[in-house]
C-alpha cells in the first residue's frame, strides 16, 4: 500500500451488533431484514429456497474450535492492491445444513454452535468490519487517486457485489451509502483522467505539428540556398523525435496521427527528392569544373618556361581570371589541380624574380644619382620666384632622365616624389602667370581707379554727415567706405 493511503479503522461493538441481530439457542444468528433505505432483501435464489421447503435450510456457517478459542476481532493484513487477504483455509466455517427458520422481518446470516450469543454475534460483526475496512481502504484509494479509475471501479463492483450476495451483521446501510459516494468519486477522478488524457493528447499533437512544421519549413528552403548537411541532420533529429514520440503515452489513435505523419512523409520525401537532385546537378558543374581547370594548368605548364617576362606575367594574369571565375570544383580533386597550377606559376615567377634581381643591383647606381638630384630640387622649394629658377630646375631634371632606371622596389618612391617637386613649380608657374598678365593687369587697374574714385566720395559724404552730426548718416557712410577700402586691399594683394 502507498503510504500517501491511510485507510481508516471500522469495528461494530457488541451493543451495536444486538441492535441488529439476534442468535438462537442452537447458536443460529438472524440479522434484521433490511429496509428500503437499508441493505438489500435476500437475493431470488433464497427467496425460491424458502418457497419449496417448509422449513428453510440456508447454507449455514459453523465456526471451528479454533475460532472459538479466540472470538476476539482481528483484522487480515492488506496487500498493495488495497484488499484484505483471505484467512487461512482452516479459519473458514463449515457448511451445515439447518433447519432454523427466521421470522419475518430477518435474514438468516449463520451458525456458530457451541458458543456464546456474544461469541457468534462477535464473530459475524467482525466479517461485516472486514468488508467495511476494505471498503476504507477503496475510499482511501479513490481520495489519495492511488490507482486509475477503471481499477478503481472493479474494486468498487466487487465489494457491491459481495455485499450484495450475502447477509451481514453489521451497518449495512452505512457501508452502501459509502459505496454509493465512493462511485461519485470514482467517477469524478475518471472525468479528470479523460481530461488529463484529452490534454495529453493535444500536447502530443502540438509537438507533432512543431516536427511537421519545421519539416516542411526545411523541405521549402531554396535549394540554392539550402545548407544540405545540416538539413539532411536536422531532418533526421526530427524522424528520430517523431519516433520517442510515438512511444510516449497516451498513444494517439491512427486517425488522429495519420493527418500529421502524411505530411512529415511529403517533407521528408520532397526534401530527398531535392537533396538527390541537388547533388546530381552539383556532380555535373564539378565534372565541367574540374576539365576547365584540367585545362588551365595544361596552359600554365606550357609558359613556366618563358623568359618572356612581361608579356608571360600578364599571360598568367589572365590564366588566374580564368581559373577564379571556373568555380569550385569537388574539395578534394580542386586541392589537387590547384597544387599543379600554382607549382607551374611558382617555377615562372621564381625565374622572373631572380632576373629582376639581377637587374635591381645593376640600377643600384642609378638610384644613388637620382636621390641626390631628388635633394636638389627640394633645395629650390618653395617656388616664390620660379622665372628665376626656371632653367636650374629644367637642367635638374634633364640630368634625372638621363640618369636611367631605378630597381624595382624604389620606382615607386622616387616617382613620387618628383611628381610632388614637379606639380609645386607647375603651380607656382600658373600664379606667376596670372600676376603678370597683361589683361589681368588692366583690368586690376581699372577696378582699383574706380574704386579710388568711390572711396573719395564716400569720404566727402562722410565729412558732411559728421558736419550736420547726423548719426545714422555718418554710420552708414563709415560701413560703405570700410567695405570699398577691404576690396581694394584684397586686389592689390591677388595682384
């Protein structure tokens, strides 16, 4: 028994039991008949017993010596099931065949011969107290929800139907109405097993519909953009959760799985059929791939060769172009053709550098004679006055073509750096021209004499304003002869 079940205790006392039932003096006991809101009237095979003998010979029960000694109420042990386990083949009474015959209002119950009226009244209360405990212990079941209703309801059943196929001395009625509240209860927690079952199985389809859903979300990817591996995983994470969940109750009946199972199955299969078709297709490009670049390297073999050097380098350039926009070919097969091209551009570029090399210590000199140019022309910086410097600087730089080619990894440099030397005389040049332009010159003394002649107005206003020592007047004439005397400076210093 769980031991959340702590089934309660029932015992009819000796007062309780002569209330409810009478023994003769051969030891026949005779319990009141019930009544409507009692316990039930004797069944139809006794009543047919009484019906065709005279005197009435109900099966009778004769206690033993040994239940004699020992008329005292002792309860049988309960096992886990929640039923009190039967005594022992010898604790049962005999059957007897009796004559008495019970009055009107009773129902014969037994015989306990050569005891006490307390003796055989204790005895047959204390089978009454057996079934009342174990009908304790049902209701201690049903209260705690020890076991499912259906078991719950057969164990109910068996109790009414003991208590109905025989005659007690004990409060029958109360032990009914027990039973009769105890069916509620059993009925109850059977409603709430269908409710819990009804949620479980919704539960159980909602995952359902999160595998489907993600399987169909998968299966609908862009095939293009689809990562396989990971899907063809994922897929199969979601088969393997769609199984653990078949395998968890309650199991859901096929007309509830079927909807869902069909379309994981059209996932699944359009999935494949995608995942094949992608990977057909994928082996056709890499075929091509791979005899595009097969054919490449064929080209870059022919050329590792050549001391060409600047028209093979381009050719290599262009060889490169090609082999970036063939594509990726399978991993393994690409690896190894690219090993082969870039082994055949290795033995050119090698060669080419130490040509290059070579060439660079030859130009060594020449990069010694041009530096020293180089700071002679920043020595004539900045060009104030370039019309008098003009043919020191051309002469510098005829001595700096004739000095010849750098290395290599200086061209750059010193190209540079005589192009900023060259651009600041240019510039210098263009404004020196402008100053000096005739034009431009006319037309700076046509604005500087016509502002001379405002600016004399302007003053001889001036001068009457501050006579008639008129405010306003004079601010405005101070503001118009500061403004044309700010443009006339700034004519003279662009001239």
């Amino acid at each position: 028994m769980s031991p959340a079940v702590r089934p309660g205790h029932h015992e009819t006392t000796l007062d309780e039991a002569r209330q409810m039932a009478r023994v003769d003096d051969d030891g026949h006991v005779y319990a009141k008949a019930p009544t409507a809101s009692g316990a039930p009237e004797p069944s139809a095979a006794q009543d047919a017993s009484s019906a065709q003998t005279p005197a009435p010979t109900p099966e009778a029960e004769q206690v033993p010596a040994a239940e004699q000694a020992g008329p005292a109420h002792q309860a049988g042990p309960a096992d886990q099931a929640g039923a009190v386990a039967p005594r022992e083949q010898s604790e049962q009474p005999e059957e007897i065949r009796s004559t008495a015959q019970p009055a009107a209002d009773e129902v014969y119950v037994g015989q306990y011969p050569g005891a006490t009226p307390e003796e055989a009244l204790q005895y047959f209360t204390r089978k009454f107290d057996d079934l009342f405990d174990r009908a304790l212990l049902l209701k201690a079941r049903v209260e705690a929800s020890a076991d499912g209703a259906k078991a719950l309801r057969e164990s109910r059943e068996a109790l009414l139907a003991e208590l109905d196929g025989g005659a007690w001395v004990g409060d029958v009625a109360a032990l009914r109405g027990m039973l009769d509240e105890l069916a509620h209860g059993i009925e109850a927690l059977a409603t709430r097993e269908k409710e819990q079952a009804e949620q479980a199985v919704a539960e159980h389809l909602q995952v359902r519909e999160g595998i489907v859903a993600e399987a169909e979300a998968i299966a609908a990817t862009d095939p293009a953009a689809q990562h396989w591996k990971s899907a063809q995983q994922r897929m199969s994470e979601l088969f393997e959760a769609w199984k653990a969940e078949q395998k968890k109750p309650p199991r859901l009946t096929k007309a509830q799985e079927d909807p869902y199972w069909k379309r994981f199955r059209a996932a699944r299969s359009a999935f494949d059929k995608e995942r094949r078709a992608f990977f057909s297709r994928r082996d056709k490009e890499h075929s091509e791939v791979k005899r595009i670049k097969e054919e490449l390297i064929v080209r870059a073999e022919e050329l590792q060769h050549s001391t060409d050097f600047g028209p093979t380098t381009k050719a290599y350039h262009r060889l490169m172009d090609e082999w970036k926009a063939a594509g990726r070919g399978a991993r393994r097969s690409d690896d190894a053709q690219w090993a082969r091209f870039r082994k055949a551009q290795d033995v050119f570029f090698a060669a080419r550098d130490a040509a290059n090399a070579e060439i660079d210590a030859e130009y060594q000199a020449n990069l010694e004679v041009k530096e020293q140019l180089l700071k002679e022309l920043e020595a004539l910086m900045p060009f104030t006055a370039p019309e008098t410097i003009r043919d020191r600087y051309h002469a510098l730089l005829e001595r700096w073509d004739a000095a010849g080619r750098v290395p290599r990894g200086d061209v750059k440099r010193m190209e540079g750096a005589l192009k900023r030397v060259q651009d600041a005389f240019r510039e210098a040049e263009e404004a020196h021209w402008r100053r000096t332009d005739p034009e431009t010159v006319a037309r700076q003394n046509s604005m500087l004499h016509q502002l001379d002649e405002t600016i004399a107005g302007l003053e001889q206003e001036l001068e009457r304003a501050r006579a008639h020592g008129d405010a306003r007047t004079i601010a405005e004439a101070e503001e118009a002869l500061e403004a044309r005397r700010s443009w006339r400076r700034m004519i003279e210093e662009s001239a």
